[in-house]
C-alpha cells in the first residue's frame, strides 16, 4: 500500500493520525489499500497508543511516525511534516475514503494550480437515525456556513482534507500545534493565509463515524474545544482583520493580469 510504481504528475501522501483506534484504523488503510488511484505514501502517526495501532499500520504497509505530544493538533502536524508528498491528504481513523477519493483530490490539484487547500463533507455512519440527522444537517452545516462567513472563506473538515506541501510550510508557523484541546481542524482554517486558495467541495464525501455525537458529554466538549480555538486565535488577531484581508487578497487577485 506504500508506493506505486507509475508515475504521476503529483505526489500525493496520506496523513492518518491514530490513538487507540486500532479497529477503525483497520477499515480506513483498507479502503485506502483500494483506491482507483493509490496513494504514494501514507503516513500513520501514533499517538502514543496502546492497542494494535502500529502492528496495523505496518500490516499494510503505511509508514509509522510517532508523536509523543497527545493530541490532534501535534499529531496531525507531524504527519503533515514527515509526508513527502507534493499534495498532503488527511484522514481520521474513522475515515472511509470512498475509491475515487485519491483520484479526485490529485485531479482537484492538477486541475487548479492556484488551489492550495481542499475539503469535503463526512457522510456519517454508526450511531443512530436521529444522531446522523443531527450531525448532517445541524451540527457540521453550522460549522461549514457560519465560520465560512465569519471568515470569509471556505473551511477544511479534518475528517476529508488535503493540502498543498508548499501551503503547509507556511502554515505550520502559524497553527497551535502544542495545545492539544485545540480543535485542529479550526485552527488550520483561522490560519489559512490571505491569498490561498481553498474550496470546500460538498460533492467529496468520506464515511466518518457519529460516535462524536453518540453522547452530550462528547459533543459538549467538541464546542468547548471549538471556542477555545476561536478565542486563541481572535487573541492573536481579531476575526473581522482576517476576514478584512481575505476580502482585499480576492480583489487583488481578480485584479491581476491574466
């Protein structure tokens, strides 16, 4: 599952941070293993875990980073600073990619030199009726629209993104990797550079577990986590001045010779 032996026009790694997830980690390198276009490299970083999460990455071949620092943030940044590729995929444990999933996101980037950043909804599984109602129509959509309009710019789903290599190095200098109830996924989106280009596609879905939403308790705590980061980042600069320079940085581009 680690190489493939074709050439292609883009390098394209696959980042899956894991901690104790051995099982659904299982599921998610399995539906990479059958991808119409195969990954070039995925990247499994553990999180310090206890179960079988590394004997599975290796089973299939992905390569293991450790990241001793608990937590999505760090993890997810580790992954993203040891992939090789020109193009960084990202994934949960509980992700399943559908088999086009790969294809379509180099396809995105081939397609669009000036797309640095690419996301996509996660149609959830597990759980019951009422939970995956909730979570497909209240609780995700409140998140896509309303930090998209807060921010003026579409947002990335840690469940089902990739980014450019070039894009991460200059983010990395900018995201809270350190903090671990930072929601990682947020905090890239606050940090996405004016000028980047980034679009949040609704038609490239992955399967993602509801568990999140499976109790109050663990859905409480996403907010909590969701409004820590906001306030981290509106600390450092307050929102209306990032949305402020999105604006200018879209007029400039649409300004520019062709």
């Amino acid at each position: 599952m680690g190489r493939i032996l074709a050439p292609m026009s883009l390098m394209i790694s696959v980042v899956v941070p894991s901690y104790n997830d051995a099982v659904m980690l299982e599921q998610c390198l399995d539906a990479l293993g059958r991808q119409t276009r195969p990954a070039d490299e995925i990247v499994v970083v553990d999180n310090c875990s206890t179960d079988a999460t590394v004997e599975v990455a290796r089973a299939t071949g992905a390569r293991v980073v450790t990241e001793s620092l608990r937590g999505i943030p760090g993890a997810t940044a580790a992954g993203f600073d040891a992939a090789v590729g020109d193009v960084l995929g990202r994934l949960d444990a509980d992700s399943i990619p559908p088999a086009d999933w790969v294809e379509r996101v180099e396809r995105a980037f081939a397609d669009a030199p000036r797309l640095d950043a690419l996301s996509g909804p996660g149609r959830f599984y597990g759980g019951t009726a009422i939970i995956r109602w909730y979570a497909e129509r209240l609780h995700m959509p409140m998140y896509y629209r309303f930090v998209a309009w807060v921010l003026g710019h579409d947002v990335l789903y840690g469940s089902n993104l990739a980014i450019r290599a070039s894009a991460w190095r200059v983010l990395r200098e900018h995201v809270h990797r350190d903090i671990s109830d930072v929601t990682d996924d947020l905090d890239l989106t606050i940090n996405l550079q004016p000028g980047m280009g980034v679009r949040f596609d609704p038609t490239l879905e992955v399967g993602v577990s509801a568990r999140p939403f499976e109790s109050w308790a663990r859905n409480n705590r996403a907010v909590r986590m969701a409004r820590d980061t906001a306030l981290i980042n509106r600390r450092e600069q307050p929102f209306l001045e990032r949305r402020r320079a999105w604006v200018a940085s879209r007029r400039e581009r649409a300004d520019a010779p062709r």
